[in-house]
C-alpha cells in the first residue's frame, strides 16, 4: 500500500461517527477506493444506507467531481435491479461531496475470489455472467456504457443477487464528443479487463461490446485463476491490452468444455466485430452453455471422486423451485464441489454444435436457478479449490 493509500484509508476513517448535513451518521467504514471512500450509514428516521464520500484530493473544479456525481444518474437510468440504486447526491458545509446509495449485504466478486484461492466452478461463474448479462442488456439498451467491468465492482449479495457497482467511468453512447468528460487519447478503467480500443484511448469506438469484452476477462480470470494478459505492471498490462490479442481461455484451463471456451473467446476478440454483438446475444450464449453442462453433468460418473474438502454446513443441500412451464426444477449441491470439475469424462469435446442444439425451453433454467447459486458460492467459497493446472490464485 502507498502512502498516499494510507493516508486516504486514515482520512476515511476519521470520518466515522460524522453526521453529514444533519441528516446521514456514519457507523462504519467499508472499503477505500481510489476515487471514494464508502460507509454503512443510518438516515436520522433510522433508514439504513451506504454513503460513498468523494475523496478530497480531487480539485473542486475537476471533472472528477461532475463524473462522481453523474454515477448516480447512469446507474439509475438503467432502471434495473441488478444495478445499483443511488438515493442522493449532496454536498457539505465544507465542500464534501457524497452519493446515497442502498447498503448491500453480501460481498464483491473480488473478495469472494481470494477467499476462494482464485477459482470458481463453471456453475457459479456462469449465474454470475447472466445476471451481469442481464444488467447490461438493460443498460445498453438505454445508451449507458459501463467501461470498469471488473470483480470489485460485481457485488454478489446474500439474497443470490448480483448488483454491478460504480457507474463512475460509465458514459452515454449518444453523448457529444466535444463536451464528454473523458478526452480522446485519456485512458480510464482497469488494465486487466480492458479492451484494445478502451487501452488506445478511442472513445468513440466504445459501444457496449467493451462492456462485454471486460466480462469476459472477468470470466477467464475466475475460470482459471489468470489474467488475460500476465506482465510485471500495470504499464506493460497496457501495452498488451492495446497490441496482443487475448490468449484462449483453453490454453490456461485445457480442460475446459470447448463451448465454454467459445463463449469466452468470443467476448475477448481482439476485432470488435468478432465479438457477441451485444448483450443479449452473449445471454442467450452462456445459457445455452449451462443447459448443455447442466445435462452433461448429470450423467453418472463411475470414477473416483476427487477429494475436496466439505463445506460446514453445506453439504446434502437440496432446492426446489418452479420453472418457466410450471414443473419443478431441484438443484442438487450436495455434489457440486466448487472446483469447476471440468474433467468429466466426453466435458471436453461439448462443442459450439451441442451447445446450439440445446432446446430453449432447457435454456431458462439457468435464470432460475441463479440466486440459488450465487447464494451457494457465497456460503461455500471458503473451499479452497486445487486446480489440475495453473496457479491458487491470480498472476499480477
């Protein structure tokens, strides 16, 4: 951590125990971004929120400030439940500007991969990528491109519900380019997740496939415990976000389902027209995908099963909900071991073909099932998987 790191983090907790405008106490400190700090806070009738506190370094006539505060008018333009909700936006006696939002229960994907050593299984990956998917649709219907997709910024809550967070960077697709707050050539976002043309600095080629292109590292990253381009800096992250195509997802989990891979891949084309073309598309996608897995993995398997530690009072679980023609649907986990357990017999050869030979009435059971699964990854994730290759946990 820099110092400047622990300063803001000391900053942010002296703060605690502050009454802003006589209206929002804040109880506790949650987490310390680069650009906010953000509190559970209590309203003075008793309502329960999240406070997100513009950091102070940032000159008052900045654009950083106009962006903060625009957060909340992109996150609830989308006017989705998977995004969100900002309540308020104000500002101090002293110049202190701050966003009400919902305070959430649960935790950040970030956080759940490190609790995890670094890997989900394919089941829990794909309900996170279709809720996320989701929340999309909805917003690049509406214009909002978000272009800091990454897991600390999808928070999975105890609900199953997966809420993307920080609309911070996010931009409307039909702004004006003279007045956009972000110039040509400035590069903003994360070099992990990022794309070529976001790496480059082209804004006006964003559209909502830079979105899709972030859930995708965003995938890779959970599926094999790797960043899409491994270098020594960020710096050097950069140069191979903006120069190298993606590596496939099976060369770093060659055990991977090869429809899996194809959904991934596709997301991380390097050529924006060799991508899902939007949201919807790359849905549609990754629920073929988990009927055909789903199916596969129902099948008994004769070998020994690998030895993976239970999880405390997760084991023998059982659900049951209602599906889209009215039958019930059971998710057993009480075999779902979170290591993805790609290395079923025949996982391997399910192609593009099987996965576009799925039936769609088969298709609906992963929205579902969903919040089940989140729910279940969030309980369990302090199982430890061991990988047959590649490492515990992300390669900086």
């Amino acid at each position: 951590m820099s110092q400047q790191e622990v300063d803001l983090r000391k900053l942010a907790e002296g703060r605690v125990g502050r009454v802003l405008n006589q209206k929002w106490s804040l109880d506790r400190l949650i987490d310390v971004g680069g650009m906010a700090a953000v509190y559970a806070a209590t309203h003075r009738n008793g309502n329960r929120v999240a406070v997100k506190v513009l950091h102070p370094t940032f000159p008052k006539k900045s654009n950083v400030r106009e962006r903060f505060l625009r957060e909340g008018y992109l996150a609830n333009k989308v006017g989705h439940p998977g995004a969100v909700s900002v309540l308020d936006d104000d500002t101090t006696e002293d110049g202190m500007v701050f966003l009400v939002m919902e305070l959430l229960e649960g935790e950040s994907l970030e956080g759940l991969l490190q609790r995890a050593g670094g890997l989900l299984g394919w089941q829990h990956v794909l309900a996170v990528a279709d809720q996320v998917l989701d929340v999309f649709a909805a917003a690049h219907d509406r214009g909002v491109i978000h272009r800091d997709i990454k897991p600390a910024n999808l928070f999975l809550t105890k609900e199953g519900q997966v809420k993307v967070l920080d609309f911070g960077l996010a931009r409307l697709k039909e702004s004006d380019p003279k007045t956009a707050l972000t110039g040509v050539g400035v590069v903003m976002g994360t070099t992990s997740y990022m794309p070529p043309e976001q790496a480059r600095g082209k804004w006006d080629l964003i559209d909502g496939r830079t979105d899709l292109f972030a859930l995708g590292a965003v995938m890779f990253r959970c599926l094999s415990g790797r960043v899409v381009h491994e270098a020594d800096s960020p710096a050097d992250r950069m140069v191979a976000a903006m120069t190298r195509p993606a590596r496939s997802l099976g060369t770093v989990a060659p055990l991977a389902p090869a429809a899996l891979v194809h959904v991934v891949d596709t997301a991380l084309s390097f050529e924006m027209n060799n991508r899902w073309p939007d949201a919807h598309a790359m849905q549609r996608a990754v629920r073929q995908v988990y009927a055909l897995l789903a199916a596969h993995d129902a099948q008994p398997d004769t070998r020994p099963a690998a030895k993976v530690p239970a999880a405390s009072g997760s084991v023998d679980v059982q659900f049951s909900s209602k599906g889209s023609d009215g039958a019930s649907i059971q998710v057993d986990l009480s075999d779902m071991n979170i290591a993805s357990r790609m290395d079923l017999p025949g996982d391997h050869a399910l192609g593009i073909d099987d996965m576009l030979s799925i039936p769609p009435e088969l298709m609906d059971r992963l929205p579902e099932v969903s919040a089940i699964l989140v729910e279940d990854v969030l309980s369990r994730a302090d199982i430890v998987i061991e990988p047959h290759d590649g490492p515990k946990g992300p390669k900086k």
